[in-house]
C-alpha cells in the first residue's frame, strides 16, 4: 500500500473519541499489535481548516497516546493509505490514517487586551 503524507499545518485537531485499543476481531477480541509488540490504538479525532470544514477521522497510533476527548491535539507524521474490502460480494473502501504519535498541541498564549503599547 503506498502512504500518503497529510500536512497537518493548516489543521487543528481535536479528540473527539477516547483511544481504544484497536481490535483484529471483534468476536474474539484480538487486540492488534505493531511489529514490535505494542498495542495499536485507534483515536476518533475532528480535523477543522481555517474556512470552518470539518471532518471527523479515525487515526491508529502505536501505544497509548495518552490524550483526552476535547484535548486539542497534533498527529505527527500522519499518513493515509487507500484500502478496499469485500465482503459477502460488495465493495467497501475509503482512507485510513496512522500517525507516529498524537501530542497535546502547544499551548496558544492568550492575547493581554489590557497591557498598554508604548506610545512612539
């Protein structure tokens, strides 16, 4: 499958679903893990532009990121990848997304509306 590089620079990214351990099968329970034994993570995240449009995506994360629903966040190095499936003789498809990690975004500094400008 080939990744695709999403620049996340003109995004603000907000958890809108607690990570879940991401499962292989949903009648077993089989957790999915990485080539290095970790537990892969699924986190329901909002992406917004500046013009307002939202989309609601679902990003797998190796370990427990740690964040939190409404915590604003970054996904570092995200990729999307196509994939297909059929299943009982229709298709399905559409784009996943795996990130290296999810952070808390840094802190925006307030605006002081009260301190003074020095006059020129």
């Amino acid at each position: 499958m080939r990744n695709i590089p999403v620049d996340v620079s003109a995004l603000t990214f907000v958890c809108v679903s607690p990570p879940r351990p991401k499962l292989i099968n949903q009648d077993t329970g089989e957790v999915k893990v990485d080539r290095n034994g970790q537990t892969v993570y699924t986190v329901g995240l909002s992406a917004a532009d500046e013009s307002g449009r939202v989309e609601l995506v679902n990003v797998a994360v190796s370990g427990d990121p740690g964040v939190a629903i409404g915590q604003v966040v970054t996904p570092v190095g995200l990729v999307g990848f196509p994939w297909e499936q059929h299943i009982n003789g229709r298709m399905r498809w559409g784009i996943a997304y795996r990130a290296e990690q999810i952070v808390p975004a840094a802190p925006v500094m307030p605006v002081d509306s009260s301190a003074s400008t020095p006059a020129a």
